[in-house]
C-alpha cells in the first residue's frame, strides 16, 4: 500500500519534552561534515535547512499527500485496506496516518525543496541523532537523488516500501556510525539494533493505538532497512552500499532476505487479467502486497511464527479492487505465485482461515 510510504523519510522517535534548542540551526551545520565523514558522502552543496512547528509540520506534510493524492484515491485505499482486514472498520485510514506521523517525528529531509526540516519541538538529547539522520538523507539525494523514492508507486506498493527501506536503513546507519565515531554497523550488537524503532513509551498514544498494518509499515523501512544495509556493511564499504542506489531493491521480500536481492532473484510480475464476472464492474486500484504485507495478511488468521514461514515462499502477486453495489466493501481479487506447491498450499489453508474469521464463522 503505497499511501504511507511516500511519507517515511522521517524519523521516529520517543515523544519528547517540548522545547526549543539554542541555535540548532548552527549546530547542524558543524553535524555537516561528521555525518559525510562518517557515511563516506561528500558535500555538493551546502545542506539548505529549517525549523518548523507543529502545525508547519501538519500543513508541509498534508500539502504533500494532496499533491500526489486525490481524495478518492485515498478512500479507495481505505476500503482496500478494510476489505484485506487490515484496518479496523471504525478507523480514519488519512486521519491514523497524520496523527502517527505528526507524534513520531523528529525532523525530516524533502527531496523536492531541497531541504532539511527539524521540529521546534525537539529535545537536546534527540538533537544529534535527528540532526545526523536527516542530512545523511540529504548527502544521499545530493549523490543519488531522492525525489524517484520519495514519489509514489500507486500500482506496487511493495516495491516503493522496499525503495524506502534502502533511503531509511541507510539513514540509520550512518546516523549509529555518526553518533559513536569510530564503530561500524557491523559491530553493533544485535541486541542494541533489535530497540531501533521498538518502543512502548506511554507518550506515544497514536503509536501505540494505530493497528498493526500501520505500526508496522512504518517502522520497517528503519529496521529491515537497518538489517539490510548491515548485511551489505559486514563485508563490504559503504561504496557497495552506494552502489544498490543503481539497482535499488524491487520488493520487501529482497530487504527481508539481502541474499535475495544479491542472488537478483526478483520477484514475479504478475498480471491481472479481468475476470468475465468482473467486466461490468469499476477499477478502483491495483497494488502488489509483497512479502511484508502478505505476512500481516496472514497472521490475522494464523499464529505470528508459521505466517512468517508461510509469506517466506512469496514470488509475487497482484491484487485488484473493484466497484460494487455497498461502496465500503470492494470486490478485492487476489493473485499470487509462490515458491512450491507446498507454500502455497501454506498460504491458502491460512488465507481460508482468515475468510471465514471475517464471515463470521467458527
């Protein structure tokens, strides 16, 4: 689901106490040269930045979802996603997203503008982490350009979270290597890289009531995408990480597993063809799932551990949603492929799980 994907060049953190940082401005740009000393990127240009309050925050980030949203693809997206049981009935999918949005960020980079946002609101303490984070998402766009990533791929959704997880688990990295000079990622103990994106603060109430769908897709470029560029820096310079720019990865399936994506096992288009029941009836989107969301798909039928098993034999798939008689519950048609007959004999005994749970029956 491509929605909220095209917002997630942000990072989450913990809420913090209001306050407004002496000279941040100043002090970002002495982080300049620590961030590409430490992520191997050097300047092009000077690094353009801000401060913004709340409701600046609200309005850059609303003015961006209009701009490559209408309405009616947003609602489209909604009744998909209620469709698939992945969102709650009662839920406001735009309205979940803003305010999980607004409560975890910290500052952000905007590859159309050019420019490095911080939040007015934010604590010292959260100063340098934030601060190397988004211009190391600014080094990136200088060197490779972001503005293809931070632009939505409204037919593949899978792929465009996958895109972000490359922008944000390379943000994450070299926002660790900037802050303790002289590690790598490599060395970072597993336990300490487990906590990025895991917490259960009290003050993060949207966080903590949003559904899982979102939760999820919203930390997963930081920690896959953190796994994935650590899988890359065990053996191999940050060059090998430049280099994955050039093919970035094309499903969430390659993050999850790198030696996928290095063994260029793609994943498999596939093309929905409208079925002859269907031909009288209205488009309303077409999307890719992929490895991620086939996993939160199947655990709403079936335990966490065997729907990871089971969304781990993806190949590919393709859903379409189409118009009927009652607007809020799309005709959703579903096609995949998988590894082996037995996966995908896997996803169909926990799919079937899933439809009768959500008719209703035992």
């Amino acid at each position: 689901m491509a929605f909220l994907t095209i917002l997630l060049l942000l990072l989450p953190s913990p809420g913090a106490a209001e306050a407004k940082p002496p000279d941040l401005l100043g002090f970002a740009d002495q982080m300049v040269a620590k961030v590409a000393k430490a992520r191997g990127l050097r300047p092009k240009r000077p690094v353009a930045k801000g401060v913004l309050g709340r409701e600046a925050i609200r309005d850059k980030l609303m003015a961006r979802i209009r701009k490559e949203y209408g309405p009616e693809e947003i609602a489209n997206e909604e009744r998909v996603l209620k469709r698939l049981g992945l969102l709650p009935q009662d839920v406001s999918y735009e309205k979940a997203v803003m305010e999980l949005l607004l409560e975890q960020i910290a500052g952000f980079y905007d590859p159309f503008d050019r420019k490095l946002y911080v939040a007015d609101w934010l604590s010292e303490e959260m100063q340098t982490p934030t601060l190397a984070h988004e211009i190391a998402h600014a080094l990136q766009d200088q060197h490779f350009g972001l503005k293809s990533y931070a632009t939505p791929i409204k037919d593949n959704g899978d792929r465009q979270l996958a895109r972000a997880a490359l922008v944000e688990g390379d943000g994450t990295a070299a926002m660790i290597e900037t802050m303790v000079p002289g590690i790598e990622l490599s060395q970072v103990p597993d336990t300490a890289l487990a906590s990025v994106g895991a917490s259960n603060d009290e003050s993060m109430a949207a966080y903590n009531r949003a559904p899982r769908f979102l939760r999820e897709s919203l930390i997963f470029p930081y920690t896959q995408g953190l796994s994935f560029i650590r899988y890359i820096r065990k053996l191999r310079p940050w060059s090998a990480v430049d280099a994955v720019y050039g093919r970035p990865p094309e499903s969430t399936e390659q993050v999850i597993h790198p030696e996928k994506y290095f063994a260029k096992e793609r994943p498999i288009r596939v093309e929905d063809s409208k079925l002859p029941s269907l031909k009288d009836h209205t488009l309303l989107r077409r999307d890719v799932l992929g490895e991620l969301v086939m996993r939160l798909y199947l655990e709403e039928g079936v335990a966490s551990d065997q729907a990871r098993l089971a969304a781990e034999g993806w190949g590919g798939d393709r859903l379409a949603a189409y118009a009927v008689a009652e607007p809020s519950a799309p005709l959703v048609a579903h096609l995949s492929v998988w590894d082996s007959e037995a996966d995908a004999d896997e996803f169909a005994r926990a799919a079937n799980r899933i439809q009768s749970k959500m008719a209703g029956s035992p």
